[in-house]
C-alpha cells in the first residue's frame, strides 16, 4: 500500500485500489467530466458512481478522454432501489453500461438491501459476472444479518461491502465481520461528508504531520485496510486527498483515531430507509 495505484486482491483475485474518486452529488456533464479527468490525471484509478447519482454519461466521457487504457482503471457503479422493486435490475445495468459507455464495469453493487428485493436482484448479479460482463461483484449497505441472508442463498459470495465508515462512525463489528468473510469493506462518506474536518483531535494529528484533516483520516482508512473513495470537484483537493502516501499515522495516532467513534451515522439506517 505505497502508492495510489496500490490494490487489494478480492476473493475472487481481481485487484481494486485502495483508494478511489466518490462521485455523489457531482452535476452530470462538465462537472462529472472533468473531476473524472483530474482524478485519473493525478494518478487515480478507481472511479465509484451510481445510477442514482445520474452522472454515469460525464463520468464515461472523463473515462475515454482520461487517455488511461480502459484495462487500468476500476469503474464502480450500482444498481438503485427502484430498479430492485420494479425487477428491472437487468436493464438498469445496460443502461449504466450504455450511459457510461463501457463494456464492462469492474464492481457493480446492490446500492440499498431492498428487503424481500436484494436476493432476487443478487441472482441477476451473479448471472452478469458468470457471463463475464462484471468483474467483481458486491453489495452496499449491508448490515450482517442482510450479508447472512444473502450468502443462505448465494452461489457467489459478495466480494465488496461498501458502507458509511468515518472515524465517528467506525463499523467495527461489521469490518471484523467481513474481514473474516473475505469481503472487502469500503467506506463511504470516509470524509463525514465535511463534517470531521473540523475535528480538533484530527487536527492535532495533522499539524504534527503537516497534514490536512481530510489526509489523515484517509491514511486512518488506508492503514485500516479500507478502500476509500473521497469526493471532490475541485482539482486541488482531489490532489490533496490523494498525498497520503508519504506519511504513516503511528500506533499512538491510530488509537486517538479510533476513540473518537461513537457508532454516529450521518446517511440512511440500512434497516429503515424509505427511499
Ligand atoms: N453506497 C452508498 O450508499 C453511498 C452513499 C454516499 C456516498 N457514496 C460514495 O462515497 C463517495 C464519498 O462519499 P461522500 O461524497 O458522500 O462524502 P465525503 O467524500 O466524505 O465528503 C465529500 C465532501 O467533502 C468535501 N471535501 C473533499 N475533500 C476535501 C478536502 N480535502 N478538504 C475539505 N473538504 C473536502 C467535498 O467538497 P468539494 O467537492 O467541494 O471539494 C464534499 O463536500 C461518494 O462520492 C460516493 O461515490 C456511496
């Protein structure tokens, strides 16, 4: 984990970086575009994005004007809700496919366990990856006893969980879990969404490092074997986020880290969502 093109091997041997571009909220178009581009450009490889987040088209453009051999990069995307209650999960994923215009992606994702929905829509999942046209194959938002349900069932066990996971909301259970599951956890939100960035423990640890908040707490991942996605548009922070590399978080600071948890979330409870 030395550089930000360093992978982890998921169970089914693709590699995925550890570290990636979130796109939530990043207008379709120019926007999308160009946050793709200047990410690729300072050296990432992994895109994340969603049908929900309706930037599939901006984000496929980045991609093929990137000038990055397709075969380098890690493109995530996910199917919605709507399309797991309407059984239109097949034709979702063409239309991700289409929009972003790959022939693959390497990661697509269940995006919310819609309940008496996610199994149904896993088995479409798993008939996509055999036939080839996803690499690797996940969920999002899955607590344990969704993952247990699940793989009751599954011929192929997920091979990513990406969940809100921050340093107030550390998911420790869950991360020991899939950990001995085999399934990579992936944090969302790594960031709070801006909401930890003025942390005074965080800050007292990136002053001695002559780090920012937002550095720290994605080496905190990184040291955590968590891939992590932060987002941003502007260029300059997508190049700060990315500087992690040239710094360890000693044992001392990973501990201060880990107590600021206090089980927090800022999104949707996978067990209530009405959305
Ligand atoms: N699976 C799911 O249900 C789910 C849910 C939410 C998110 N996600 C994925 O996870 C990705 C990351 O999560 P997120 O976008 O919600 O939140 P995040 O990455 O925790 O935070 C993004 C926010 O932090 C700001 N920011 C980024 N870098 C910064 C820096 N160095 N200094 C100061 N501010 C900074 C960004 O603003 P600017 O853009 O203005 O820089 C933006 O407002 C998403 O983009 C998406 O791909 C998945």
């Amino acid at each position: 984990m030395n550089s930000l093109q360093s992978t982890t091997t998921l169970h089914n041997g693709v590699k995925m970086p550890w570290f990636g571009l979130g796109v939530y909220k990043v207008p379709e178009g120019s926007e999308a575009l160009e946050s793709v581009k200047a990410a690729i450009k300072a050296g990432y490889r992994s895109i994340d994005t969603a049908a929900l987040y309706q930037n599939e088209e901006g984000v496929g453009q980045g991609i093929k004007e990137s000038g990055v051999p397709r075969e380098e990069l890690f493109i995530t995307t996910k199917v919605w809700n709507s399309d797991q209650r309407e059984d239109r999960v097949l034709e979702a994923f063409e239309t991700s496919l289409q929009k972003l215009g790959l022939e693959y992606v390497d990661l697509y994702l269940i995006h919310w366990p819609v309940k008496e929905k996610y199994k149904q829509s896993w088995k479409v999942l798993e008939k996509l990856y055999k036939e080839g046209r996803i690499r690797a194959i996940g969920v999002s938002n899955f607590q344990i006893h969704h993952l247990e349900d699940l793989m009751a069932d599954a011929e192929i066990k997920p091979m990513v969980n990406q969940v809100e996971l921050h340093p107030l909301f550390a998911q420790l259970e869950l991360h020991e879990y899939c950990k001995k599951q085999e399934i990579q956890i992936e944090a969302w939100a790594p960031l709070g969404q801006g909401r930890l960035l003025d942390n005074p423990v965080l800050q007292e640890i990136a002053s001695s490092h002559h780090k920012s908040i937002a550095q720290v707490i994605l080496r905190w991942d990184i040291q955590n074997e968590i891939v992590t996605i932060p987002k941003s548009v502007r260029e300059s922070r997508i190049i700060e986020n990315a500087n992690i590399f040239d710094f360890t978080l000693s044992e001392s600071d990973m501990e201060k880290i880990n107590a600021l948890n206090e089980n927090k979330r800022f999104g949707g409870d996978p067990d209530n969502f009405n959305f």
